[in-house]
C-alpha cells in the first residue's frame, strides 16, 4: 500500500509528495478549490491550504479532510528521487 511520507508546500497550491516507494510528484490542490462542499470550503483560504499535514500517510488538514495517498499518487506526474 502506497503512503506519503513527506509533504511540502511549494507555492501557488502546490504541494511536493514524497511517496513510500521513493518516488515524489506534485499535487495541484487548485483542482480541489473547482469543487464544492464542507470540508473544501475552507481551502480556499491560501493560509489554511498550507496547514497540511501528513497523517498515517494520507494528506491531512486539521478539519478532517483526508486525501486518499493511492489516488494521489496516480494524479500526480511522477519522478524518482535520485
């Protein structure tokens, strides 16, 4: 089971992953901010987006938003870590 291991916020909604099996990739989180509902909603707040946190290996804000790593993983353009 694919986990992130390492979160870090690049700028502009950007976040970099670092994945279990070594390889990194970017995640465009404005691509949450075109959806709608609760636990979205606060996102929108440039300052709250950065309070992301890595949580069991999923991608994790402090309301409770959880973001899958599995499908992450598979919506980021990927690349191994030398």
């Amino acid at each position: 089971m694919i986990k992130i291991i390492q979160a870090r916020y690049i700028g502009d909604y950007q976040v970099e992953l670092s994945f279990s099996d070594g390889m990194t990739g970017i995640f465009d989180g404005e691509s949450l901010l075109k959806r709608s509902g609760p636990l979205l909603k606060p996102l929108n707040d440039e300052l709250f987006f950065q309070r992301f946190f890595v949580d069991f290996g999923a991608l994790s804000w402090p309301h409770g938003l959880e973001l899958s790593p599995a499908k992450l993983y598979l919506s980021c353009k990927l690349h191994k870590v030398a």
